[in-house]
C-alpha cells in the first residue's frame, strides 16, 4: 500500500518554508560583505538581475523537479529520466555534508545568544574569546547537541506540524528583528579616538552607491562571480532542498508566483542585512571593519561593534543572535529534511528510521567538525589557496565540488535531455502561464551551464585570471 505523501498546508506554508531555507548565514555574514567589497551598487544592480534571471530558472526548476516526480532529491533525478541515478546520490550526498558543520555553527550562534542575553556582551569582545571558545573541547560540542536536537525535534514533528509551522512563526519575527536592527544601525553616530565622526548614514552610502573607480574589465567579472557565487548559495539549490520542498506542494498552487515570493523574500533579506551590518561596522571601525566576512565578520568583529555602543550593545546583540539562529534553524531543518526524506523515499523507510540513521550521521559528524579545532587539530591548503581545518574541508567539497556540479548537471538534464518542457509543463500545469518562459530556456540551456561552469573552475583553483 502507498502512504499518502506529506505536504504543506498551503502555498503560504511553502514559501515561508523555503524563504526560510534561503536566508540563511550567507545573507548575513556573506552578501553585506560582498556588497561592500564589491563597489556598492554595483555588485546589488548585478545581483538582482541575477537573481530575476538565473536564480527564477534555477529555482522553477528544482521546486518543479519536486512537484513532478513527488520525490525528494535520490530518487527524483531518476524519475525525471532514467540513468541519472547518480544526480540524485550526488544531490543527497551534499546536505549530508553540509548538516555536521551547518549544526556546529548553529551551536556558535547559541553560545553567543547566552553570552549576550546574561549580559556578558564585552567579554565577547575580547581579541582572543572566539578562537579560545572553539578550541576548547566540551563547550561547542554542548552547543552543537542541543542546536541539532532542536532541529532533529521539528524534523521528528514533519512537515506540517514541525516544517511548516515553525516557519510560519520564525520567518515573520526575523523580519521584524532585522528591519529593527537595520533602523537602529542607520540612526548612530560615533566620534572615533582621532576626533572623526561618522555616521550611519555614510555607512549607507558605502552599501549602496556603486563606485566605478578603478572598476576594470577583470574586476567586473570578479563582481559577477562573487554575485553568481553568493546567489546560487543563498536560494538554495543544488542540494536537494527545493526539490524536497517542491515535492510536498500541492498539485493546484501556483508555483511561478512562489518562486518569485521566495526570492523577494531572500534577496529583501540581504538587503536588509546589509543596511543591519554595514553602516554599524562603518561607524565603529570604518571601512577596514567590512574586511572580514563569515565567521569573523559574525564572531569577531560584530561583538566589537555591540561592544562599542555601550549599554544597548548587550540588547542589540541578543536580539541579532537571536535573529541569526532563526535563520540558521530554518537553514538547518530543511538540510535535514532532505536526507530524511530522500532515506525514506529510496529506502521506505520510515520518517522515525531516517531520521535516526541521519540523525546519528550529523551528530556525531558534528561532533567531529568541533574537535577539529583542538584534539583533531590539522592544517589542510584548500585549491582556493587558504588553510582550512574539518568544517573548511566539508565546506569546500559540498559548495565549491559538489554544488556546482549538481547545478551544470540539472541544467543539462533539464535543457537537454528531458527538454525545459519539462518544467514548463508542471508550472503551467493548473492553466497558470509561466512568466519569462523564452528566457528561462536560453539560461537553462545555454547560459547557466556555461556561467557555472567558469564559477566551478574558478572555485576549484583551475581559473586563476577571474
Ligand atoms: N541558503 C542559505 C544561506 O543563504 C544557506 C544554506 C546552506 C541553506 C545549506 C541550506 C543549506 O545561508
């Protein structure tokens, strides 16, 4: 007998969970970042038009994928056309990798939110407190347990009661939080020891008026792959997600319009993340400060900043880490849900069976990204040319290997063998037109895979001119 397959309860359920798998960590600690770096202006104008181009494809594609087979990424691939087995292993195997250290640094976030909560906000502020934390060996274990419980917990409720409802209430409150955060940091000012006085307003202008200077033809195509690199992270795709996600939508929604409200709701979220971080790092160390990204910019650098405001630094601080593992805890389920449901769609196993099986997988993976900093202590050089411990491996297999090649993959399963009538069809399935439908079949055919390509290169250390 066939079980009757979860789904969400409504179209609203479904975008909000899949904006909540698409901001995530890369929103806060990456785009502000890349956005400063990159000229302003310049690197949101390519970004957006990316993300109304390439990202709309490649997101109808996968959530349509979903909705077509009714099955989640190991064995979906198959389904869409025999011999492509191994898009699905290859599909399934990246949330995998990602999970452990995704989990580790979920438990980083909680560690900060209960340092800043108790009022200890300075502390953090110290030169050493990150490296200290981590390196010790039973405090980011702790964390990473009851960060992974959390998510193990809403898996183990499913997709309506745990999935659905929790992005339901998460998602509204982290907008509330960052468009909060975002006023409070463009109203400050500071006067810095050497007498200079800087505003949040100027930090505005660093995010957003594109400058020129010097701008080369080389350096605009580093800007387009930093834009095409951080997109392709931040909705998701290549991982399974939106195919697990879109697998569980309801034959009748309208899936053009999802996408395009999960997108808005991702690149909003940048945004606002951006005007949040940039002008609060401008006013409290100046243009240098937005040299760090990931996890210094969030650990090392911000706390200065909060540090900086005196008194309302500890409140600022709460609810910034409590925002960010929103993002990540949505981030996370959705990981987890694609292997869960992948074990039980390839195996029929049951959720309880998968999520033990994978559960146990990520918990103690986890466990061994956060002793990678002390008892398993190495330094590997990555291809990009940095030195990287556990978590840096298992980022760059997933992200700069594994992804892209899931990516170039689905493009040329979808523009050349299965043809983009494909997801054309199930778009328009309910009588709905899809919007952009001769653009989509250029990018999916020829652009994308082309410019994923040179993405996956560069990526590899194989391009080393961009
Ligand atoms: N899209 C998320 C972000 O922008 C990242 C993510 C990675 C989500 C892996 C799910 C899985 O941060």
């Amino acid at each position: 007998m066939e079980k009757k397959r979860n789904s969400f309860g409504g179209s609203l359920g479904f975008v909000l969970a899949a904006a909540g798998s698409a901001v995530g960590l890369g929103n806060i600690w990456r785009f502000p970042y890349l956005a400063a770096k990159d000229g302003g202006g310049l690197f949101i104008v390519i970004y957006i038009i990316l993300a109304l181009t390439f990202g709309f494809t490649l997101l109808s594609t996968e959530v349509a994928i979903g909705r077509r087979t009714k099955q989640s990424p190991l064995t979906a691939y198959s389904k869409i056309k025999k011999g492509w087995n191994f898009l699905g292993v290859f599909s399934c195997l990246v949330p995998m990798l990602i999970m452990p250290y995704y989990s580790a640094i979920g438990g980083w976030l909680l560690k900060y939110f209960t340092v800043f909560v108790t009022g200890q906000g300075t502390a953090a502020a110290n030169d050493n407190y990150f490296t200290s934390f981590i390196t010790s060996t039973t405090e980011p274990i702790v964390f990473h347990v009851i960060f992974f419980a959390a998510v193990a917990f809403i898996i183990y409720r499913g997709v309506n009661k745990g999935i659905e409802s929790l992005s339901k209430v998460l998602m509204p409150a982290l907008l509330v939080m960052v468009i909060g955060i975002a006023i409070f940091s463009v109203t400050i000012k500071h006067t810095d020891a050497s007498g200079a006085t800087r505003t949040g307003l100027q930090g505005l202008k660093v995010l957003f008026i594109p400058s020129f200077k010097g701008l080369t033809v080389k350096g605009f195509f580093t800007v387009l792959m930093d834009a095409m690199g951080q997109l392709f992270f931040s909705i998701s795709v290549a991982m399974g997600i939106m195919i697990t996600y879109g697998s569980y939508v309801a034959d009748d929604a309208n899936l053009d319009k999802s996408v395009r409200q999960i997108e808005f709701f991702d690149t909003a979220v940048a945004l606002l993340a951006g005007v949040m971080i940039v002008p609060a790092v401008f006013v409290f160390m100046g243009k240098e400060g937005m040299e760090a990204s990931g996890p210094s910019l969030m650990f090392v650098s911000l706390p200065k900043v909060f540090a900086q405001m005196g008194f309302v630094g500890n409140i600022v601080g709460t609810v910034f880490f409590m925002m960010v593992i929103f993002a990540a805890l949505t981030s996370a389920i959705s990981i987890l849900e694609a292997v869960v449901s992948s074990f039980m769609d390839a195996f029929g196993w049951s959720r309880n069976k998968a999520l033990l099986i994978e559960g146990l997988i990520a918990l103690f993976g986890g466990i061994i990204v956060c002793l990678g900093y002390n008892k398993f202590y190495f330094e590997l050089k990555l291809p990009t040319g940095s030195t990287g411990q556990i978590l840096d491996v298992l980022d760059y297999i997933s992200n700069s290997a594994l992804m892209p090649i899931v990516a170039i993959s689905t493009c040329i399963l979808i523009g050349w063998f299965a043809g983009p009538q494909t997801v054309i069809d199930e778009v328009q399935k309910t009588g709905i037109k899809m919007s952009r439908k001769l653009m989509f079949v250029v990018i999916i055919k020829f652009l994308a895979p082309v410019l994923l390509l040179v993405l996956f290169l560069k990526s590899i250390g194989v391009l080393t001119i961009i």
